[in-house]
C-alpha cells in the first residue's frame, strides 16, 4: 500500500534535504550505507511509502525544484585541497 499524501511530502523534503547534503542523488544501495542518512528513513521505508525508489526521485524533484536544482546523478569527485595547492606552487616555480 502507497503511502498517504502527507507521507510522502514529509518524506520528499526529508530526502531533498539529504540529497542536498550529499550534493547528488544516491543510489540506493549508497543510501543504505551511509551512516549520516536521515533517522528511521530506509530504503524499504522509501519503497513503502513511494513504490520505488525512482518515483521517490521523480516526486522530490517535482515538490522541492529548488532544494533539487543542479543535482546530478553523478557523485562529485573529491579534490584534494593540498594536492592542488602543491600543483599551483610547482606552476608558480
């Protein structure tokens, strides 16, 4: 059984505010293993109330556009800050 509407606009804003967070959409499994995911909210909570994963996505970027404006897919790559200082200074020499 789908969830009730004011479930799943509790939940889109839970889930927007994490994906803002994270500074892209998660997969599932990622979502299940990150240990600063939102409290009592898992996957099968997400399929419970939404179906699907995908709608769940689908219905968070509708509901919350500007928490969801710019996020990607894609998981950003880490720069690491001295690696880069050091690149600009061995430049700069």
């Amino acid at each position: 059984m789908a969830g009730s509407s004011k479930q799943k606009k509790t939940l889109a804003v839970t889930m927007a505010m994490y994906f803002a967070e994270k500074g892209y959409l998660v997969t599932p499994q990622e979502f299940s293993s990150d240990p600063i995911r939102p409290p009592l909210v898992k996957v099968s909570t997400v399929k419970k109330i939404f179906n699907s994963w995908s709608i769940m996505v689908a219905f968070t970027r509708s509901f919350c556009p500007e928490l969801m404006r710019g996020l990607t897919d894609k998981k950003p790559i880490a720069v690491d800050p001295l690696a880069e200082l050091q690149a600009k200074t061995a430049k700069a020499e």
